[in-house]
C-alpha cells in the first residue's frame, strides 16, 4: 500500500518516448544498439485540439513531452544531395566486400560544411549494409578461426577526437573493438589496428571528423603516412570530414582529370627497394563526394526544398492542422534566409519553434513564432569550431516591434522662466 494515498498511481511500465541509456556509436555495443533501434521511435499520436480539450491534465502532460520528443527526434530525411552519397557509399562497399578478387579497395571521402548530414547519410548507409551483410551470414563469422568467438564487426565507425594525431586516432579505432592499446607505439597501433580489422570480419572502416587531422602541427606529419597504411588494409575506407579538398589530407594525391578521383601513391616498403613497377600498377584511391546544402536559384532547386519541407509537415505534431504550415506563402524562401539551406539548422529552428508553439498555446509555426527562435553555435554542441565544422548560422531577424507614440506636449506648464524667479 503506497504511503502516499494522494498521488497518482504510477504508470504501469515507463513511457515509450522515453530515451535509453546514452548512445555510444564509436564503441561495438553503442553501435549495434543503433543499428537495431534506428528506426524503433514512435512519434506522438497526431492530436485534434478537440481531443486534447478533454484529456485530463496529467494526460495531457504527458502527451506534451511524447510530442517534445517527437520535435526533438525528427526523422532524417533523404535530399537529392545525401541520396546520391549514400549511393556511392553503399556502392564502394559492395563492390568490395562481394568481390571475390583481392585487389586494392576503392575509399570514398565524404566532403561538406558542417550540420549538412554528413554522418547520419553515412552511418545510414554503413547500417543498411551491415544488417543485409549479417542475414546473408546468418549472424555469423564465417572465417572464424575454430574454437574462438571473435567479435563480429562488419563496421567499425569511429570519429577523430580534437586535436587528433595519428596516435590518438588508432586507439579511437582499437576501442571501437574494445582491444588494449596501452603503452603502444605508432607502429604497434598501425598493426594492431589491421590486425583486429582482420579478426572482427570488418569491410568497412568509417573515419569521421577525418579533418581534425591537421597537417601543419608537427605531431600529425605522419597523418598521411597513416592514411595509406590504412589503404593497405583489407578494408573499405570511409573519411568523412568539413573541407577535405582544402585540408592538406590530399597533399600527396592528384585527382584524375577523367574520373574525377583522388590518386595516392601506393605505400611504399620502407627499405631499400621499392618496386616503382608495382607502385604505377596499384595506386590507391578515393573518391571525393560533397554533400552540399540546398540551393533557392532555380525552379527545381524551390521544388526540391519545398518538398523537405513537406516532408517536416508530416512529423510535425501541433494540435492545428500542419499541412502547407511549412510551404504556404512566404515560410518557404524564410526558412532558407534562416538557414542557408542547411538541414541540421533547420531541424533546430523547427524544433525550438514547436516547444513555442506548445507553450504558447498557438499549436502553429509562423514566422512571427520563429523570428523569436535564435540560433547559436551551442545548439551544435558536437560540431568543432576549430575544425570549420560549425555552419554560418543567418542573424535572426529583427522584430519591428510598434513604437509607443510620444506624450503630447504642447499644453505642458514648464513653470516659471529663470527671469520671473530671479
């Protein structure tokens, strides 16, 4: 018997909406937990104002924050853009890990500004994969040796920390597997690392933030040493990263004039003869991709943003009707103003306009409800400003707040003059 006779009984088991423990997608465990439970949300029930009048008020309550969570857990939605790097990302992975030959692998970079995607049409891409490659293995390691249990890890996603040296990114990639690195040179990491790539069965090694990697401190001068060892591996390389033409990642490279990729020289043995022939035979290679923001020049660049927005309409859950809220009149071209055309922007301007909507009571997004929304870098918390990866974020726009008239003045009594006290 509850000690409390005046509060509600609890619920029978916690709220659906409610998030699980912090996800961990650079670790194995945090990564398979996404990949079972990307697309497990429920958003909101959609809601008539008439429905929601007669719920209790505890109910109501609650169907506020499962909306909350709904607005803060928007789904991701494919642009032109992120399509046609998801295509060439699951491509590459393919043509590698079905190939039955053992040449060299073709890398993909995935180059763009900062809350454009880049890691969710990525990590999409490289979930997609795995859930087809572990059914087509029946869960299963089918090169494990007899009598281990090897971890199986089609895919290993790691990020660089800031300040990143070639050090410090291999042991981000040894704990994706949960191996011991401690005390180990750059050459013991390096071969650790193939060593484990080996082992865990992996096809696919992600790299984001792959431009944390700064070439002009002197600890990173073996970044791109590390890069083409990687490209040694029997591994698919994905780097991810803002502004990877410019990074000097791409020092030693060329692109080809025709195929629009980026050649590397091959490694190289470190002794006293290299075979040159060899070398011209396998040069390894990446292919660049940008994901860029949408544009607003051309009738079907509107076309493509409008329907994005459509597309935000539909998981929307405000007790008014949302359809044309986001594509009627002018929001269109004044949601573009507001964020370049960046998606990341605009899921957080969405976002902290519906919790106004809610609050206030209107229950619709206007421009007026949004012209009170700010965005600042600290809605991007995991984006490094160091790195370039933070967008330009637009002004907010000023409200033309109504200016209260002046008192009327002609009739006031200035008292008496200087000359008539004196």
């Amino acid at each position: 018997m509850s000690h409390y006779p005046d509060r509600p009984a609890p619920p029978a088991a916690p709220a659906s909406f409610l998030p699980g423990p912090p996800l961990d997608r650079t670790r194995w465990e945090g990564w398979q937990r996404h990949r079972q439970t990307r697309d497990s949300f429920v958003p909101a029930p959609v809601v008539s104002a008439a429905e929601y009048a007669r719920m209790s008020p505890r109910r109501r309550r609650i169907h506020d924050l499962h909306r909350l969570a709904t607005h803060s857990s928007l789904p991701v939605q494919a642009t032109p853009m992120s399509e046609a790097v998801a295509w060439l990302v699951r491509a590459r992975i393919e043509d590698s890990a079905f190939s039955h030959k053992s040449g060299t692998r073709t890398g993909v970079m995935v180059n763009g500004g900062g809350a454009q995607g880049k890691t969710e049409t990525v990590c999409e891409a490289l979930a997609a994969f795995e859930d087809e490659w572990l059914m087509l293995n029946q869960q299963i390691n089918p090169d494990a040796m007899p009598g281990t249990r090897d971890l199986l890890a089609p895919v290993a996603y790691v990020r660089c920390p800031v300040k990143a040296t070639p050090i410090s990114t291999c042991q981000r990639i040894l704990d994706f597997y949960g191996e011991d690195h401690k005390g180990m040179r750059l050459e013991d990491l390096v071969r650790t690392v193939g060593t484990a790539i080996i082992e865990h069965a992996t096809k696919v090694l992600a790299i984001d933030d792959i431009t944390r990697l700064k070439l002009h401190r002197e600890a990173d001068q073996d970044v791109f040493d590390l890069i083409r060892e990687m490209m040694s591996m029997p591994v698919t390389l994905i780097l991810v990263g803002v502004g990877i033409p410019t990074s000097g990642l791409l020092r030693d490279g060329r692109r080809d004039p025709t195929t629009k990729q980026w050649l590397f020289p091959p490694v190289r043995d470190r002794g006293r003869s290299p075979n040159t022939h060899a070398a011209g035979q396998h040069e390894r290679r990446f292919e660049l991709i940008d994901l860029d923001p949408f544009s607003y020049d051309t009738p079907e660049q509107i076309a493509a943003w409008t329907a994005h927005l459509s597309g935000l309409e539909g998981s929307l859950r405000l007790l008014n009707d949302t359809e044309g809220m986001l594509t009627h009149g002018g929001m269109p071209e004044y949601l573009f103003r507001r964020t370049n055309g960046v998606v990341g922007l605009l899921e957080k301007l969405i976002q902290t306009g519906c919790r106004h909507a809610i609050q206030s009571g209107g229950e619709r997004l206007s421009i007026d409800v949004l012209n009170r929304c700010t965005l600042s870098p600290t809605d991007l918390p995991d984006l490094d400003a160091a790195s370039g990866e933070q967008p330009t974020i637009p002004p907010t726009p000023k409200t033309s707040a109504k200016r209260n008239p002046g008192r009327n003045t002609v009739f006031d009594d200035d008292g008496p003059t200087a000359e008539s006290t004196g």
